[in-house]
C-alpha cells in the first residue's frame, strides 16, 4: 500500500492547514524532551519566532539507562499542547505503548513513532487504527526494506497518514553519533509515496553538522528536516551536547532559507 507502484501522487499529510509532503519543505524544531512548563513554553516561543509551524518534545524518552530521566510521561503531552496552543504550533511527541495512542490523541497532532519501536509490531498495528497522522523513524539498524514494511503495517490496518524519517542508522564510523544515510531519502521517494524527512541532531549528533546536514536533505529532496533546539542546552535532562541554543537556532533557520532550500 505504501508502494509508489500502489499510488502514482505523492501523499500529502496536511496538519492544521500546513502540508508535509507538499510543495514546500517543512522545519520541526523542539526540545529533546518536555522538561517543564516554561522550557517548553520559551522552546515553543522560539521556534514561532522563526515561522515554524511545528513543535516536537518528548513525553516518554526511550533512554538507554533506566536511570537517566524518562520523560513527564502524559504530564509532558499536556505541557506540550499547552505551549503549542498558545503559539498556534501543531505538536508531535513519541509514544512508545500501544495503550497511549489513544490518550495521546487528545494532545498530539502528530504521533511519534521512534527508532527503537520501528519494529514494534503492535505498537504500528494499533497506530494504524487511529486516526492521527504517524512519523515513523527508521529503527537504529534498519534497512530501507524494512523501513519501508514498518509504514505498510500501519497502513494495512486503516491508517495513510504516515511520514517517514531518516534519522541515521548504525555504522562502525564513531564520527557522528548515527550515519546519515542521505541516499535513502531519494530511495525512499521513489520506492513510497509518503513523505520524508530528515533528523538532522540524533543522525549526525554534532551541532556543526546541523546546517550542511540539513543542507544536503533538502538539496536530495526531503519535504523537511528536524532538529531540537532548547532554551538551555547545558542543563537539558538529554541530549545535552547535540540541542541547539536559540542563537544557533535562528543561525541554523537563516543558513537555511539563504541556501534558498527553504521557504
Ligand atoms: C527523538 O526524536 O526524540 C528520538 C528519540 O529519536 P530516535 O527515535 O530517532 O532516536
Ligand atoms: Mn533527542
């Protein structure tokens, strides 16, 4: 159902009247995770301040450690809604249960599916019976075709509104924290119909490689990039070293629309 093959026309994912897959790239910039009211409300100020019309943040973070912070849980959604409300920015956050989509539904208008829950094949059956759009990141180790057999598991079960994302993948190369495997978005678009973006912080992990990351994404036609920026990167319960500060943030912005790439 996903094959280019099954549908000749690009699916465009429009989102409170903002398409994602349309004629125009997208940004989707947002903290890591939802920390508290006023980090997500300054991280929210930010990214309208820039004219983005999305807002990401975690609630329930898949961290490595159990004792590295876990996120605010539904708390954190409410927070995120609140912020995005008061800015007029659609939310997206990662939900991880097959149990909190539907509460998740109340708060989010994009619904996160991560790298570590690509092959969560439950979690995609029951995200495939809500009506919300789905951004399904590609699994840490995931090849493209299995990449690919993670959105048809959403579609076959009722849903289409599914955007893909790049977001690096395991290599031996420690340079950067994942390989950005730029390629596979051209692959993608050929092989799907679905939009495509790109995670330019968890693929490269390096604040100096935001801009020509997201430089090459767009240039390779991704229909958008993201980011986390956040209001205090030093102090951010994580990704600590890799959240852009506001200054880096509208640097990052600006280097984007002089490369004429954006907007
Ligand atoms: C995220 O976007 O917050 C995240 C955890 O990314 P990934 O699932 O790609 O590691
Ligand atoms: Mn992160």
């Amino acid at each position: 159902l996903v094959s280019r093959k099954s549908k000749l026309e690009n699916t465009v994912v429009t989102v409170a009247g903002e398409e994602i897959g349309g004629a125009y790239p997208i940004l989707v910039a947002g903290p890591c995770a939802v920390e508290s009211e006023e980090q997500v409300d300054a991280a929210a100020r930010a990214v309208k301040a820039q004219g983005l019309h999305f807002l990401r943040g975690g609630a329930f973070k898949p961290r490595t450690s159990p004792y590295d912070f876990q996120g605010l849980g539904e708390e954190g959604l409410c927070l995120l809604k609140q912020a995005g409300t008061r800015y007029g920015l659609s939310v997206i956050s990662e939900i991880v249960d097959p149990r909190d989509l539907e509460m998740a539904s109340g708060y989010l208008d994009v619904i996160q599916i991560g790298a570590r829950n690509m092959q969560n094949f439950e979690l995609l059956k029951e995200a495939g019976r809500i009506r919300k759009p789905i951004l399904l990141k590609r699994g840490l180790s995931a090849s493209i075709d299995e990449f690919i057999h993670a959105a048809e598991y959403i579609m076959v079960h009722g849903n289409d509104q599914i955007i893909l994302c790049e977001r690096g993948i395991r290599t031996y190369e420690k340079a950067t924290r994942n390989t950005l495997d730029i390629t596979a978005v051209p692959l993608l678009k050929q092989e799907t119909h679905l939009p495509v973006l790109v995670d330019v912080t968890h693929s490269t992990g390096r604040k100096d490689l935001l801009v020509p990351a997201a430089k090459a994404a767009l240039a390779i036609g991704a229909d958008g990039v993201m980011a986390e920026v956040h209001p205090n990167p030093k102090q951010a319960l994580s990704d600590a070293s890799q959240q852009m500060n506001f200054t880096e943030f509208e640097s990052f912005v600006s280097e984007l629309e002089k490369s004429g790439l954006y907007k």
